[in-house]
C-alpha cells in the first residue's frame, strides 16, 4: 500500500484483507502505545462528527497526541491562505495529516506536495476511503465472507462519496449490486463505466420494492445531502424519496443488514433501530478498528501491535 490513504482505488485486494485483519486485531485490543510519540493532524475543512472523533479517538486510544481543528473558519484559511500553505505548515508539525475537504482532489493534491502521510477523511463529494475500510470491516464481520454478496444501495448515488467508494472497494468480491435512486440523483455514469469495465453485475431501480429489498444480503442506506445541493427545490423534490420501516424487512434474508454511513435524516425510521438487522451503530463502532489499521499501516508500525 502507498503511504498516503488517499483513495480506496489505490488499495490492492491483498492491501483490503490486510486491514481488515488489522482492524480485527485492534478490535480485540483497541489500547495499545505504539503511537507513542507521535502526532496526528486532523485537519476539517467541512463538519463532521463521527469521522473526526473515531480518527481522534484511534489516535488517543493507540497513545499518540491530536492537534488540529474542527473548523475552517477558526484558521488562516479564513484569511485567505491557500490549502498548499496549510498543508506545508502542518507538515513541520505531525507525523501524518488526517484530512477532510470540500474540494474533490484536494487529499491527493494534499498527497503530492508534503513528505508525511495523509488520511483522505472525505474530499467533496469524491472519495471517502476510510468510511469503506469500516464498511468493508463491517460487511466482512456480519457475513462471514465478502465475496458473492448481493449490495443494494439506496438514496443519493450521484453525491454519495462513501457509496462511490464502496464500489471500489468492492470490485474485488465480484458483488451484485442493485442501485435504488430517483432520476436526479442515479449514480453518474463513470461508476457504471467502471463496473462494465470490471463486469461486475448491477442493475437500476428507481423503485424500492420488496423483491429488492428481500435479494439483498447487505442494505445501504444513505441520506439526500442538502449541502451537495445548489438548488434548494431539487433538494426538497428528493428528500424523502425513499423511507425504511420496520415492516419492509419482514421478508428479508436472515442474514441482511442494514448499514448507513450516518448522519441520517428520515431515510430510516426510528422503529428500525431495534431490528436485529439493523448495524449502522455498530457500523460506526467499527470505524475505530478500521481507523486504528489505517494510521498504524500509513506510518508503518504494524508490527508493533499486539492481540
């Protein structure tokens, strides 16, 4: 793997199994001091909660120290200084940059022109490799294998950066998935070129019918992202396109489970929580696993870890 973690397309399979065994390591044991020593900057141009926090607590629960900031308009980017100088600046400081963007590149940019490793914590609506470690993390743990599954994926295709991703991710487990989206937000055609080019199986609904639902080994669900939106109407047109209730899994596979990368709006209705197929709570435990893997392999000192 190369140093930085910029994209889920730069990750060989071999690359993906390896951390996912990681993150099953630190799963088992989560403290341990081997970032003792160094410092991580988180550095968040665009809000977040779970992605910062579950980077930050890696790094606390793995001894290392955080500097960074959780918003832009506190720094001197707000003063006009340019992501290169801020990055250049941050560089004389830690040991690797975990970054989120809202510019699309702006991680392998980040990538080109600093000596330290940068963690892509989400570029625009581009990338977000670490949300599909913990996605793959989690798929792997609910069924067993990754290989041969059915993925329906639903809601907002065209801006969802973790569902983008994902498909990378998985494009080495010959999936079938099924793509559940109104026409404004199907997901854009250079995912479905990939997939051709891949021959990886996939097929269009805008329709989110019980025969989809009930096929599905894993059901991702994702919001309608009102800050991709430059018209407020076409956001409020596809909100609430599409709703999970309790009873649409009545008939569903023993083995489905229902992930979301969160924050969710209404997409998935309360009476979900307690299913027993719901996992988008422990989905987001899991990306402290998946996180700690990823600092430790970007900085090299996985041997250092112990079960």
């Amino acid at each position: 793997m190369k140093e930085s973690f910029v994209s889920i397309a730069d990750c060989s399979k071999e690359d993906i199994l390896h951390l996912i065994k990681q993150a099953t390591l630190f799963e088992k044991n989560p403290n341990q001091p081997v970032l003792e020593g160094k410092v991580c900057a988180t550095l968040f141009f665009e809000p977040s909660t779970r992605t910062r926090l579950s980077f930050e607590t890696a790094v606390n629960r793995l001894g290392g120290r955080v500097i960074g900031f959780s918003d832009a308009s506190t720094t001197s980017s707000s003063k006009g200084e340019t992501l290169k100088d801020t990055i250049k600046m941050v560089s004389n400081y830690a040991d690797v940059i975990i970054m989120r963007h809202y510019l699309e590149g702006a991680a392998r940019y980040a990538s080109e022109i600093t000596d330290i490793p940068i963690i892509n914590a989400g570029d625009g609506a581009n990338q977000h490799p670490s949300q599909t470690m913990l996605d793959l993390y989690s798929i792997y743990k609910t069924q067993g294998r990754l290989d041969n599954l059915i993925i329906t994926m639903v809601g907002d295709l065209k801006y969802g950066r973790t569902v983008h991703s994902l498909l990378n991710g998985m494009s080495h487990f010959n999936p079938t998935f099924h793509f559940v989206a109104p026409e404004e937000l199907r997901l854009p055609d250079i995912y479905k070129q990939f997939l051709d080019e891949k021959k990886i199986a996939y097929f269009e609904h805008t329709d989110f019918s019980p025969e989809v639902i009930n096929q599905s080994d894993i059901l991702y669900m994702t919001r309608v992202q009102r800050e991709r939106f430059t018209d407020l109407m076409e956001y409020e047109k596809v909100k609430n396109s599409y709703i999970l209730t309790n009873e649409m899994l009545d008939n569903s596979k023993p083995n489905l489970r229902v992930l979301h990368p969160l924050p969710r709006v209404n997409e998935i209705a309360y009476d979900v929580d307690d299913n027993p197929k719901a996992y988008y709570f422990e989905q987001a435990k899991n990306g402290l696993y998946a996180r700690q893997a990823i600092i430790c392999n970007v900085l090299g000192i996985n041997k250092k870890i112990k079960i």
